[in-house]
C-alpha cells in the first residue's frame, strides 16, 4: 500500500507540474474517444465515420473548454441527423435544444457529464459515473449526470428506430410513424429506474461524504454501492430483463474504479484526528483537522 501511495504522490507531482498541458490533450483525446463511439454506435457512413474528421474535431477541443465537447457532440449528431431526414434533425434539434437549457442553470463544468454518461454505457461501466460524481463534485453536478442518462438512451431510441425517420417517405407518413413509436421512449421503464438509482446513489453519496464522522467517505460509498445493486432486484420485480453476468461484472468494475478513485482523492488518516479551537473578532473557529496519509 505504501508503494501505492508513494506512486499517487509522484503522479500527483507530475500532474502538478504538467497539467496546463496534459488536460488539453486528455480533452482531445476524450472528444476524439467519445466521437468515435458515437460514429460506430449510430453505425454513421461517409464524412462522419471518417477518422480523419473525428481526429480533427477531437484536436479542436484541444483549444476550448471542457464544456465545449458535448457542444462538439451535439453538433455531429445534429448533422447525422440532417443526413438522415429532415424528421429526425427536428426531433435531435428539440432535444438537444432542451438538454441546452436545463443545462445552462447549472455550472458549465460539469457538462462535461452529458458526454462522459454516454461513454460510460459504451465501455460498460455505466455504475461508475454516479459513484465519481458523489465523491467528487458538487450538488449541482447531479443534473448534468441525469442529461447525460437521458443523452444516452435517446441515442438508443435513436439507433433502434432510425428508420422510421427514412428520407424515402413523406412528411407526414414519417410523422405518424414517429408519433407511433415515441412510446419506447417516453414510456422507458429502464430508463426510469436507471435515472432514480443513479440520481439516489450519487446524491446519498455526496450528502454522507459531506458529514465529518470518520470514515465518511468509505461510508458514502459502500451505501451508494448498495443503493446501485438495487438493480439487480427492480430489474426482474418490474418485468425488465437482465444479462446478469454481464452486469455484475459491470458493477464489479464500476466498484473497484470508484475505490481507486477514492484513494485518489481521499486517502485519509483517521487515527492522526486533530481538533483545533481558536478564534477571531468575529467568530469562534472549532476546525476537526484529518491528515492525509502519506507514503
């Protein structure tokens, strides 16, 4: 463990050093990841399954802020859509339209979840995110979480029912084929279940961690590992089915990632407590000081 930890500091020093240019190249490599699941998800042909396009949007983002991927995003999708038919570019507009404005009431720097929800279902390890988010970020991050679920099973929807947006019908023959078969979409009992275990997971998390008993934030999250496994019971009890080894695996996964992230981040020593008392003009200050644990 010593040796772990020694390694995590020596990362966390070279981060240090090095990050005015290693998180631009993350964020390329990031848009150029998430883009290219995309083009493979939506089975897209011709300019937008070129790579050469996807590397050169990808090295775009290497100039512009996180929350500018899911803009990058939206706008590929957006022109897929366009060569799909003039339907489809319609509904995508309105929705990305909405995901917009729910977003903007919110930090921009979180948006950076509507993009990395999606690529999480895409790697499998969609358990991960929630447990990140809670032991990472702030409250407000949880909105950005669930636009990124609702991006996710949007594509989905998409993928499954593209051809009823076919360019060979007419307007209105599209219209009612897409007014027919909105229902998987609206009436989506897993998407449902999805956005409140990982909606209730993250924010038990970030509501315990926040506590400062000791042990808090182990505690956040072996409980909002417990409220996810959740899903391996509602699944079958409202009629959906599972591949549950898959998901297992899935969560498995998703476990260990969440408690290496948790070293990462907070790796504390307990037995080292310390409580400090002094006070100002104003104020009487009673601070519960942890140290961290070093190699």
């Amino acid at each position: 463990m010593e040796t772990l930890r020694q390694y995590r500091e020596n990362l966390q020093k070279i981060y240090g050093k090095n990050d005015y240019w290693m998180v631009p190249i993350f964020r390329s490599l990031f848009s150029m990841t998430f883009l290219f699941f995309l083009s493979r998800y939506l089975q897209m042909t011709g300019k937008l399954g070129n790579p050469m396009v996807i590397l050169s949007l990808g090295l775009l983002s290497f100039f512009l802020p996180f929350s500018f991927v899911p803009c990058l995003s939206g706008i590929f999708l957006l022109y897929y859509f366009y060569t799909q038919s003039i339907l489809l570019l319609g509904v995508g507009a309105l929705f990305f339209v909405f995901i917009f404005i729910i977003q903007s009431s919110v930090r921009g720097k979180y948006a950076i979840l509507i993009a990395a929800m999606p690529l999480c279902f895409f790697f499998r390890i969609p358990y991960f995110l929630p447990l990140l988010m809670g032991l990472t970020m702030g409250l407000s991050a949880v909105i950005s979480l669930d636009l990124g679920i609702l991006v996710y099973y949007f594509l989905r929807y998409i993928r499954e029912y593209k051809d009823k947006f076919s360019t060979g019908g007419d307007l209105v023959e599209q219209l009612d084929a897409f007014s027919g078969n909105l229902a998987p979409f609206i009436k989506n009992k897993e998407l449902f279940l999805v956005l409140l275990l990982f909606t209730l997971a993250a924010l038990a998390i970030f509501v315990i961690r926040n506590f400062s008993f000791n042990y808090s934030f182990e505690t956040a999250l072996a409980i909002g590992l417990c409220l996810e496994s959740t899903a391996f019971i509602l699944y079958p009890a409202v009629g959906m089915k599972m591949n549950l080894t898959g998901e297992l695996l899935s969560f498995l996964l998703s476990a260990v990632l969440s408690i290496v992230a948790l070293f990462f981040w907070h790796d504390a020593d307990y037995r080292g407590t310390e409580f400090v008392q002094f006070e100002d003009d104003a104020y009487y200050y009673h601070v519960k000081a942890v140290p961290k644990k070093k190699a």
